[in-house]
C-alpha cells in the first residue's frame, strides 16, 4: 500500500542544514556574501591577520570559502584580525564564522575586552555561524579582533577556527545581515534533521 510508505531522502548539501522555523533546507555558496545597507564588514581574509604560537602552519587562507583558518592544537591559542575605522561606527557588533566538525570552543576580544559569551565553532556540516558582541562604538583608527581557544568541542580531538571576520549593524541597517542564501523546500510538511547531510 503507497499510503503507508515511508521514504527517507538524504540530501548532501555543503554548507546547508535544515531551518526548522522556515522548514526548508537553506544553504549559502561559498563566497557570495553581500554586505546590506546599513551593514558595516570586516573580512579577515583582507586583513593582515596573526597567530599565537606564531607559526606559519597554523593558520591559512581560504578564499574560496571566504575565512581564515586557525589550526590550533591547544587551547589558548588565538588569531587576531587587526582593521581600521575611517570614521566613528556604532551598532551591534558580531563575529563571523565558518562552522564545521573540526572546530572547537572560542570567546571573543575586540580590542582586548572580552565580549559576547563563547561560541562553538562546531556544526555537522558546513554552515555560516554568527556570535553576538553586544553593542559596540568604535573610533577612527586601527582596532583588533582576537579570537581565543578555550576547549576542543565535547568529544572531538580538534579545535580548529573559521573566522569569516567582523559585521556591524548600525541604525539604518535593514533586517538581513551579510549572505545570500538559497533554498530547498519540501511539498509535505516533514520533520526533518542535519547538516551537511540533511535527512528528510
């Protein structure tokens, strides 16, 4: 009887998960953010990033996925994205990630203050991660951003950092942040799971 058949579909989407509140697949190609009005963004992968230990291997730019990646070994370890403001900017500040299942556990530092709660930098799959800061007024001049390893997430051996960079969101911003997103909607109402490899 096809009434009562029950298929399961499993969808391989690099950098996709399911969005339970708009109950669709959604997914951003790599590279394609767009910067909003009223959004100011800081890209570490054009800025003069450093890394503590100081050491070539630890950290990489992938420009095809638009981060910079740390591959830290040991918690402590951090990348800094150093930019510069041409003008006073205030608006709730974010940090920008790349999530994936080799990350680990990170707090934030805009110029040496801790800010925001910490962020796991893990997911199943590849997917965009955005980690509040708070509001925020920065002053012309050079500012620096640190991204600090606390832990490995629970259960992996590594503790790596996709750092995508810094967004501002002042008042004239417009509701959507950095990104442009695609979708893949269901007929039926499903319940649905994953990311990266998303099961319908």
């Amino acid at each position: 009887d096809s009434q009562n058949m029950k298929v399961s579909t499993s969808w391989q989407v690099q950098g996709g998960a399911w969005n339970a509140k708009e109950r669709a697949i959604r997914f951003q190609a790599p590279g394609s953010a767009v910067v909003q009005p009223g959004w100011v963004s800081f890209r570490a992968v054009d800025m003069k990033c450093r890394t503590k230990p100081d050491n070539p291997d630890m950290m990489a730019a992938l420009d095809s996925l638009g981060i910079m990646i740390l591959r830290a070994r040991e918690a402590d370890s951090y990348i800094e994205m150093p930019f510069k403001v041409a003008s006073e900017i205030t608006g709730e500040a974010f940090v920008d990630f790349l999530n994936y299942t080799d990350r680990g556990v990170v707090q934030n530092y805009l110029d040496g203050k801790p800010l925001g709660e910490k962020y796991d930098n893990y997911a199943e799959g590849v997917t965009e991660g955005r980690a509040p800061l708070g509001k925020v007024t920065l002053a012309p001049g050079e500012h620096v951003l640190r991204v600090k390893v606390l832990d490995a997430h629970p259960g992996n051996d590594r503790m790596f950092v996709g750092l995508k960079g810094l967004s501002l969101k002042t008042s004239q911003a417009v509701d959507a942040g950095t990104g442009s997103y695609f979708e893949l909607r269901p007929s039926d109402v499903q319940d649905s799971i994953g990311g990266g490899t998303c099961v319908m």
